[in-house]
C-alpha cells in the first residue's frame, strides 16, 4: 500500500481544537481500477482535481496501473487493495479513507466480471454484427461459444451486486460526512434493462419502486440461482443472453433506487457505458475507454440538486 503525501492531505484543526485528517479537498473510491473503464476513471477524475484511490484485487496489478497514471503526471492518486468479495478486504478500504481523509465523496462501483467461459477464437470467428450483439439477437449464435457454470453464475452475482453491496455499506457512513454532496455511481450495463428480461413478473418486481427492498431483491437472486441449478432459467423467463450478468445489473439497478430512496442526501446512480472495447467482451466492444468513462465521471461530478435513483445510457437519462 502506498502512503499519502501530508503536502497533499495537511492535517487540519478541528472545532474542537484536536487535529485530524479531515481533507477539504474531493475525495473518490474506483474499484476495479487497474484496466479498462476503471482505470480510465480514475485518469478523468484525476484530471478534474479530485483526489482518488485507486483500487484494485490484485495489488501488483494496481501498483501497476498506479504508477503509469503518476509517470504521465498525475500526483492525486493513491493505491489501495480492494477485492470486493471480500468483507476484510472492503473494512480494510473503510478503514484507509477513515484514516487518511475522514470522509468520501465520491464512490465508483465499477468492478465486474461477466462470469461466463469464452472460446474466444471461435467467438471472433463468428463475427457479430454489434448491433445483433447489443439487441441480443444474436444470443443463440454465441451458445457453442460461450459456457456459464453454476459456480461462474454465482461468482458473477457475488461480485457484480453483492460486491457493490458490501463496499457501499461499508463506505456510507463515511459519504454522509461529505460537504461536497456525496455520489455513488453504480456500473451497469444494457444487459440490467427491464425490457431484456422475458418473464412480465419479475419486471415488474424490479421496477415497482414503492415494494422494491434488499430483501425482495435478494429473494429474486436466490431464485434465480436456483432456477440456473436447475437447468430451469429459459422455462421461468429469465434473460437468456449472459443470464447471471444481466440479472446481476438489472438487480444492481434496483438496488440504485432503493439506494437514493433511503438517502436523499446523496445522489446515488447508475449507467451503462456503452460497448466499451475492454476484456470483459473480449474486446468486440466498439466505443473507447474515454468514452467509457465520460457518464461515470459526469455522474461522480453531479452537484447536490442533480438527478438521483436514475439510470443513464453514457450520459443520456435513459429508462430502466
Ligand atoms: N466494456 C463494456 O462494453 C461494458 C458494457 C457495459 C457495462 N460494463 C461494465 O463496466 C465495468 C468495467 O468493465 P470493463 O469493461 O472496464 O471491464 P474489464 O476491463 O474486464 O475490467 C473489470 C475490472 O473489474 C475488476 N474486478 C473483477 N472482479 C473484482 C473483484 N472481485 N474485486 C475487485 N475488482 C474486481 C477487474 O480486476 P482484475 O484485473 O483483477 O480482474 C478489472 O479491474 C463493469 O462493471 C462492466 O460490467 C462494461
């Protein structure tokens, strides 16, 4: 772990006349920051004078990502582990800001994997036209080339919902401190929209924001593992496209509205990137990383009377 410069966090008297860390400056969490949108994240907001940490899973892989960012000039960024699996991994993280900052205003859960096994040649082979890709017209076609176990289903889901879960629970109460108007911004994707999922029941489970809680949505992961162990998904209208994916990110959508329900202090959002050319799609994805980035860090920037419990197509409002 690296340290933090006191030049950049001077400590600072407080009312009460004892000294402590409490920084005036705008401080930020990325998680899976070492590639990819992440990590693009991180630059832009680096850029836009925000202090951010910087973190990853693998801390030689976000050492890594760190130091390429302050070779190319950026001083306001740090390094710290994050696996957002795991709970003493995410209080380790708590206990860093705590410590060094006092305070976060800024939270990007953009961590995630897509949580299937890729033939990645013969998916190339297949040569996707994009636009069947995203309609998921083409979900059929990737079946020979794409494999998803019980175990990869649960892993997606662990990390994609419960893992932005575990790290925002954790780092709440540290947001409500903030002055500048605290943000979360949850990384979702086209595949969480309502409209991808078949079966009217679940939709509407998902969008009827009065009865939506934590525990329905847990109750609807729960079957849905239960049905993929089952071989039953198809049969009880689950998304057959990336199934654990979608359901992770559509669940994840749910969980940003009953986020900025149950704090409207905070402007708590979430959005889809665009196809992103990165590894989670084995690079099929058209848009680059700056362009990947641009509705996380418009999100993460958004002043106190912005929008919340919205989701956004890149930097559009869009419909969940
Ligand atoms: N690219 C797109 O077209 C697209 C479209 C829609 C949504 N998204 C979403 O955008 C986000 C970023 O994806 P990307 O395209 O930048 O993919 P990526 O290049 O594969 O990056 C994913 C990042 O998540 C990290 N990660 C995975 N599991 C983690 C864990 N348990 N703890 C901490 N970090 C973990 C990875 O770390 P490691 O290097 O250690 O694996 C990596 O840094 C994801 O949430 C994805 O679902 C992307």
């Amino acid at each position: 772990m690296l340290s933090v410069t006191s030049s950049l966090f001077p400590p600072q008297k407080s009312d009460m006349g004892f000294t402590t860390k409490l920084t005036r400056e705008r401080c930020a969490v990325v998680t899976g920051a070492n590639r990819g949108i992440g990590l693009e994240t991180v630059r832009q907001l680096t850029k836009e004078g925000v202090v951010v940490v910087s973190t990853a899973r693998d801390e030689k892989r976000g050492t890594a990502a760190v130091a390429e960012l302050k070779k190319s000039g950026l001083s306001n960024v740090v390094f710290h582990q994050l696996d957002v699996q795991d709970p003493l991994s995410v209080a380790s993280l708590a206990k860093f800001i705590q410590t060094q900052f006092g305070k976060l205003d800024i939270l990007v859960n953009n961590a995630g994997i897509s949580g299937v096994i890729v033939d990645e040649e013969g998916l190339k082979s297949l040569n996707i036209d994009p636009v069947n890709w995203l309609s998921g017209k083409a979900t059929n076609l990737v079946k020979g080339v794409i494999r998803q176990t019980f175990e990869n289903a649960k892993e997606c889901v662990d990390i994609n919902y419960y893992g932005c879960k575990r790290v925002t629970e954790a780092l709440i109460p540290l947001l409500q401190l903030s002055t500048w108007g605290a943000t979360i911004v949850n990384v979702s994707s086209l595949r969480g929209e309502l409209k991808r999922i078949p079966d009217e029941k679940k939709r509407k489970e998902l969008e009827d924001i009065e009865s939506l809680s934590e525990e329905k949505i847990d109750g609807l992961l729960q079957r849905f593992l239960e049905d993929f162990r089952r071989g039953e998904l198809e049969a009880n209208g689950w998304s057959m496209m990336l199934p654990a994916y979608s359901i992770s990110k559509a669940t994840l959508n749910a969980y940003t509205r009953v986020l900025a329900k149950k704090y409207p202090d905070m402007r708590v959002n979430c959005v889809h990137p665009g196809f992103v050319n990165t590894d989670i799609n084995w690079h099929t994805g058209t848009l680059d990383v700056e362009e990947g980035a641009r509705g996380h860090v418009m999100l993460a920037l958004l002043p106190k009377d912005g929008p919340s419990g919205r989701y956004f197509d890149q930097i559009e409002m869009s419909e969940f």
